[in-house]
C-alpha cells in the first residue's frame, strides 16, 4: 500500500484472489473482506475490484461477493480507453 501511494499510479487494479476463499463460512468470508476493504482504504487513487476463484468458488460466496462489491463483470472508461473486467470462474 505504501508503495503503491509512493508510485501514485492512476488507478490500481487487481488480478483478482483478493481472499483466501474457498469456504461457506459467512462470517469467515465477511471477515477476510473487511480486512482487505482496510487494506485498499488505505490507497490515495481509485482501486478496481477483479474477482478470481478464491472469491466465487461457491454459491455463497458469489452471493456475498454480489453484495459486496456488485456485478462479476464490468466495464471502465479511462482516458478514452475501454477496461473490461471479466470472470473467468
């Protein structure tokens, strides 16, 4: 985090894996969310959430990642050019 607020990129994205995952234990999940949700609050530019298979590898954790952070899939302008974000899972 330091660095990358050293190095001010425009925006950061992530290649997703964000948690460790692979659990039905909501607590769990919420709890290894709310620690990465402190970590990128630290970031002093734009963070761009990309959800990898630790963080749907199941119906409830797709569920929780829904409520969380919205759409699997979007899409983002910067500078006259086109971000996709997919999943792959």
């Amino acid at each position: 985090i330091r660095k990358l607020n050293w190095l001010q990129p425009e925006f950061v994205i992530s290649i997703g894996d964000l948690i460790g995952g692979y659990s039905t234990d909501t607590e769990k999940v919420t709890r290894e969310g709310d620690e990465l949700d402190g970590l990128v609050s630290q970031l002093e530019m734009p963070y761009f959430y990309v959800a990898g298979n630790h963080d749907l590898n199941n119906p409830r954790m797709g569920k929780i990642w829904e409520e969380r952070r919205g759409r699997r899939y979007y899409h983002f302008l910067y500078q006259g050019v086109l971000f996709l974000v997919g999943n792959t899972d």
